[in-house]
C-alpha cells in the first residue's frame, strides 16, 4: 500500500483506539471509519444522503464510498450477531496512475 493510504488507515486506527475502543465489538471500526471522513470531508455528509456511489479526498488518499443499502453485508443472524462473519475477508487496494 502507498504512504497516504496507509496514513490515512493509522488515522482511523488512532480514532478507533482513542475514541472508539469500547464499541470494539458493534460498529467500533464504522465509527472510527466515519470519525475521520467528517473531519477531513465535511461536504460527504451531504453525499451521503444521496444514496449514490462518490469519491473524495480524505487527508490525501482517494476514497470510493459506496451506498450501503446495496453493499454493506449483515450476518444472516442478524445485526450484532457475528457468528456468521467470515473471516477470510480482505481489503483490496488498487493503486491507479492519473
């Protein structure tokens, strides 16, 4: 991974340790997620709203954020029931040239 990506995945990592710590179990990475993309990209908020596929600039690094009504995955338990996460999940980081 470049040097901005993983920056900008030390921040969150920070805001999930120093803020987010206590919900490590439910939605602790989201909020630290969400955390940082507001501080760095206030207008996203607006965008969320839209229910639409976007990219911004988070402190660098390109972000792709996508609707979470057709991308995000729930356990078929069930939200906060994670017996069924796999585990053999990977983020996939695609470095482009422009």
């Amino acid at each position: 991974m470049g040097s901005i990506t993983v920056g900008f995945f030390k921040q969150v990592l920070e805001a999930y340790s120093l803020k987010y710590m206590k919900a490590s179990r439910m939605l602790g990475d989201q909020l630290a997620l969400a955390w940082v993309v507001k501080s760095h990209l206030p207008s996203a908020l607006r965008k969320f709203s839209k229910h639409e596929a976007f990219t911004g600039e988070v402190n660098g690094a390109s972000v792709l954020f996508l609707p979470c009504a057709f991308y995000n995955w729930t356990p078929p338990e069930g939200a906060g029931q994670f017996h069924g996460v796999p585990l053999d999940v990977k983020l996939t980081y695609t470095q482009t040239n422009s």
